[in-house]
C-alpha cells in the first residue's frame, strides 16, 4: 500500500490507490450501461451488467514478453488491435485484482494488459546483477518498457496502490504514452523529501506496516509469514470485504516471487528515507518532486480500511476535466476486485471524456 507524508503529501505519496482511465466505448457495448457521466462526490457503482465480484476465476491469456530489465508475466484479453488498457495492481495484491475488470473490458473491444509488477508471479529479472529495487519511478519505467515491447504507442492506465502511484509517475513523466488515467485515492507522486515529515498519530498508525519493514525483523517476519501477513493487510484494508480464502490465494501465489521481500522491503524503506534509490533514477525523481499536475479521474471506496486522502485535497492535482467518485456498498481498498463494473464503467467513462 501507498504512503504519505506532510498535509499535502499525505494526498499524493502514500496511498495506494485506484488509477485513473478512459476509454472510448459507448455505454450499449457493455450490456446497457447508463450512459449518464458521474457527478463530483456522487456513488457511481453501476457498471456493465453480467458480471459481479467472484465471477471469474483466471485469464483466459496468460504470457510472458521481455521488456527493459524484465521478463513479465502478464494476462491478456480482448481484440489485439483493440483499444489498449493497462491495468496495474498494488501491495500485497496482484493481476487476479482485475479478474473480473479485464472480460468487461474486452467485451467493449479493448486489447487489456494486466502485468504483474516486479517482485511478483512470474515477472523476473533477466539478470541476477540488476538492483531488486522496488523504488516507484523504477517500477514506471517497467511498464514503459512493457510498452514498448508490446508496441503500445499510448494507453489508457488504470490502478490501485502501487498500481495507481505507477499510473501517475507515468502521465507526469510521459504524458505522451498515456491516453487516459483510473486511480484509486488521489494523487500519489511523492518523494523521500516529503516522506521525512511526521503525520499525526492516527495517520502514522495506519502505516505501522512500513514501520515493522524498517526493521531486519520485519524483513525476516515478512519472508516467514508471507501469507498470513499479506492476508491480515486485505481485511484490515477492505473490513467488509467477505472474501474466500479460494480468492486470496489465488492472490497470494503471486508473492512466492524470489524477488517479492526484496522489492516490498526497499519500496517502504526508500520512502522512509532509509534506502537509497538508484542514481539512474535521479533526474526523473527531481522532476517528479515539483509535483507535476496530470489528468485523471479518481475512485474511492466507502469502506477503504487504508490510508487515504479526503477528495478535496488533491483535486487541484489534476489538470484538464477531472472527476472523483465515491463508490458505496462497504467498498475497500482493493476496489476493482470489490466493485469491478464501478471500475470498468470510470475506465470506459474517462476515456469517453466524462
């Protein structure tokens, strides 16, 4: 999940949260969408009809491609010269988030691309030299990169917590590859800067997580209990999601990675300040700390147990038409897999133009 620091900061750099996104379908491709825009604070869970949360189970498309320092492992679906939606997960889940997203979206005729990010399922690293950094302007440049091994020109990005903080970074630092955005909580770009700033008790409790991973005990906890810590992460971060345990381990496979403790260790201490990032990385990290405005529409869920920002503190984040949603119904932070049409329906609703 995401992190924040300073009033502001607390909007942009610790969340993890929903991306932004848009896509050019009318609302009669998905089975009789309402074809009505959402208002500004207003519940917008009505999606494509056919599918609720648990409906799917797997992808139908599962490959591999190698792409920068990667091998990524990623699912598919949708017409090859449709319209392209990258969708991107967070921590502690994976692409089974967007399971139930991915055939609303193909069904419109997207071409949708759900990687797994570094450090999970089967992405790798091509070489064993190559830094396991987890620091989020690397992980931008992987799905860049992807891109550009898919011949993606330009996209339509929609994510949630890590997911939505790589979104970000990418439509401040490469407007030019992004079409469109979904993000879940706001305006994620943060720095190490604002991350050496105190937040009040309430909101340093909600990030006692990154606390435990500062620590050589953390680290070692975490690679022990993986699966029963990733675990009491969702139902603290989603209490009203009654999830099966089919439906997390499904998930939690993903974190078997080699590299997965080492990417989500270094992640949280790099913005704590106690990890170094790369020096390669530099140049974009000093663009990103001017806090560069972006275009996007955001979600969030009436019941998202993590860190997040009220709406109306980073609404001026975003340039161009902008929109937030509340999405009602004991809704947390995993929302695309909670609410997948709220979420399919921001996706094709942004790229449409609202």
């Amino acid at each position: 999940m995401d992190e924040i620091k300073t009033s502001e900061a607390i909007d942009r750099q610790r969340r993890s949260f929903v991306g932004a996104v848009a896509l050019t379908i009318a609302a009669a491709e998905l089975g009789g969408i309402e074809s009505a825009r959402a208002q500004p604070g207003k519940d917008k869970s009505t999606g494509p009809r056919g599918t609720e949360p648990g409906t799917h189970t797997s992808f139908a498309s599962l490959k591999q491609i190698d792409a920068g320092v990667l091998n990524v492992g990623y699912a598919e679906a949708g017409p090859a010269d449709g319209p392209p939606v990258i969708l991107l997960h967070g921590w502690p889940y994976d692409i089974y988030s967007f399971v139930d997203v991915a055939p609303l979206l193909a069904s419109a005729g997207h071409r949708v691309i759900v990687p797994y990010l570094r450090g999970y399922g089967t992405t790798r690293f091509l070489s064993s030299e190559t830094v396991r950094s987890g620091q989020p302007s690397a992980v931008a440049v992987d799905i860049v990169g992807l891109m550009d091994a898919l011949k993606i020109e330009k996209a339509t990005l929609a994510g949630f917590d890590w997911g939505a903080r790589t979104a970000n970074i990418i439509a401040a630092l490469w407007p030019e590859r992004c079409k469109a955005m979904v993000s879940v909580s706001g305006y994620l770009i943060g720095t190490q800067e604002a991350g050496k700033t105190p937040l009040p008790p309430k909101a340093e409790l909600q990030w006692w997580y990154q606390y435990y991973f500062a620590t050589e005990r953390g680290r070692a906890g975490y690679d022990k209990y993986r699966h029963d810590y990733t675990k009491l992460i969702w139902q603290l971060a989603s209490p009203k999601w009654d999830f099966d345990d089919a439906t997390f381990d499904r998930s939690a496979a993903a974190f078997d990675n080699p590299d997965h403790v080492a990417i989500v260790i270094h992640n949280y201490r790099w913005r704590l300040g106690l990890a170094q990032g790369e020096p390669k990385y530099d140049e974009l990290e000093k663009r990103l700390a001017e806090a560069p405005v972006i275009t996007v529409l955001t979600l969030e869920g009436d019941a998202n147990g993590a860190s997040h920002p009220d709406p109306s503190s980073y609404a001026k984040k975003f340039s161009g038409k902008y929109e937030h949603r509340n999405i009602n119904g004991g809704v947390g932070h995993n929302l695309p897999q909670e609410a997948p049409r709220a979420f399919a329906k921001a996706v094709i609703d942004v790229e449409s133009g609202l």
